[in-house]
C-alpha cells in the first residue's frame, strides 16, 4: 500500500529533541563516505541543542567510524537495537541478549548448508564458515558450529547460497520468528535478534536516560528494519528511494540521494 506524503517542508515547524538517523543507504551510500551535506547539517542541529544519535543494524566495531566522520559523537543504537553504545569514550553501555541454542538448532535442520553467525555482548562475531560483510565483519573468528550454540548472544545471522531463489522467508516461517526477524528480503539471508527487540524499543530506552519523551523525536531510515523506528518516532522521515510499501510507515518523504536526502529533512528542521 502506498500513500501520499509530504515532503521535507513538513518539518518546518517541527523542533525535535532528539533525532535517530539509520546509517546504510539512509546516511551513506554504497561507497561508505558521509556526504558533506549532511555532516554539515548534523552540526547544525547539535549548535541547536538537539541530540543527533545512530540507530543502525551494523555492529558497534563498523558504526563507531561512521559516526566519527558525520559528527555524531553522543550515542547509537547498534545491532538492531540490541546495544546500545556511548560513543566519546566508546563505551558498551546496554545491550539485550538470548540463548541461541534451540534457533540455531532448528535452523540447521531445516538449512544444513548454511552459514551460521552470532554477535556476542562485546560485538564480536563468531561462524562456523567465514564470510564477508562491511558491517558485520569487525574481529570476526571462525569456530565450529558447535560453539556457537553455548554462550548468550545479541543476534544471530543466517546466510544459505541453496537459498538464492526463494530466501530464507520462509524458514523464518515455519520457525514462527516473524517477531525476531530483521532485513529479510529476497535474499537468503536472516538477521535475527531478541524476541520483541528493535531500533524503537532501544531508542525509547535511550529516550528514558535522557528525559526526552518520544513525541519529541525526529527518525530517518529507508528499509524494513526501521519501520518500528519510524512509526515510534515522533516524526517518522523515509529515504525516497524506498519501496512504496514503506510509504505506509512515515508521516514525511525526503530525497533519493543517501546523505543528501538526510541533510534535507535536517536543513528542514526549524528553518
């Protein structure tokens, strides 16, 4: 379903005291680097007071980088919402953990062939068979499949190449993980976290330490994982490459452009 949004000049009238910009292909594009645009309207909005923070799928050893070059240095929420992180000292602040045994177990009968990953509390990965990945691989260490099963996670990752076809949906299905499941497109590849656990649920603990309430909050994002995000959010801004089904889950739409359209929405902000 698709539905008419506004656009940026929505925001005009909108002073948010915090504001939650998701990271892949909302604040950078496929190249890694943070248009100056949007460097430059994050300052803005930190000379205005308002707390800019990351809330991101990627681990906290491949956000804390990002965040670097754009200026953000107070908080993000890392792993789906599953940690939360200080960034000026970094510092693991919060994180939400599960036993991973019986999923990995169930996932294994039913995908025998595939890659199996968890993140640990300190985000560091664990697989049984190595892969690459931008914003999971930092201080990854391969092990068998067994050792995976025996200490708490913060998320588990399954990737299946006898899976390109049809992806891994389905599995998460028949698992009945619906509630767990972030990223699942069709790919062969689940990102799965806490039960109940996402980028909302992190920020509105974030909000909580702050005394900020969640009416007063500004948050950017483009794909399914941060559906939750936008619709917590006060105002809920989506990246305007995203597929019109996410349309639905934001109050306004900004530019195309990863970075520039982020800029946008924040150059909107009180203007």
């Amino acid at each position: 379903m698709m539905t008419s949004l506004p656009d940026v000049s929505a925001l005009r009238d909108f002073r948010p005291e915090l504001v939650a910009l998701d990271l892949d292909d909302t604040l950078i594009g496929h190249g890694g680097i943070v248009p100056h645009e949007a460097v430059e309207a994050i300052a803005r909005l930190k000379g205005m007071g308002i707390e800019v923070v990351a809330s991101t799928g990627r681990s906290f050893g491949t956000t804390a980088p990002v965040c670097a070059a754009a200026g953000i240095e107070s908080w993000a929420v890392c792993s789906n919402g599953a940690m939360l992180a200080a960034l000026e000292p970094e510092e693991i602040v919060e994180t939400i953990t599960f036993d991973p045994a019986d999923l990995l177990t169930a996932m294994q009968q039913r995908v025998p062939n595939g890659m199996y990953a968890v993140e640990d509390p300190t985000g560091v990965f664990r697989t049984n068979v190595m892969f690459n990945h931008s914003a999971l691989t930092e201080g990854i260490r391969e092990v068998s499949f067994e050792e995976l099963l025996h200490t708490p996670v913060i998320r588990v990752v399954v990737r299946s190449d006898d899976h390109l076809d049809e992806g891994l949906g389905h599995v998460a299905a028949d698992l009945g993980l619906h509630s767990v499941v972030f990223g699942v497109a069709e790919v062969a590849w689940l990102d799965i976290g806490p039960q109940g656990v996402s980028k909302a649920t992190m920020l509105q603990r974030l909000c909580d330490r702050l005394g900020i309430d969640r009416a007063n909050t500004l948050a950017i994002g483009d794909s399914m994982n941060d559906i939750a995000m936008l619709e917590w959010a006060g105002r809920g801004v989506l990246m305007g490459h995203a597929v019109p089904e996410m349309h639905q889950h934001a109050d306004v739409l900004t530019g195309v452009e990863p970075g520039v359209g982020v800029a946008e929405a924040l150059n909107a902000i009180g203007s």
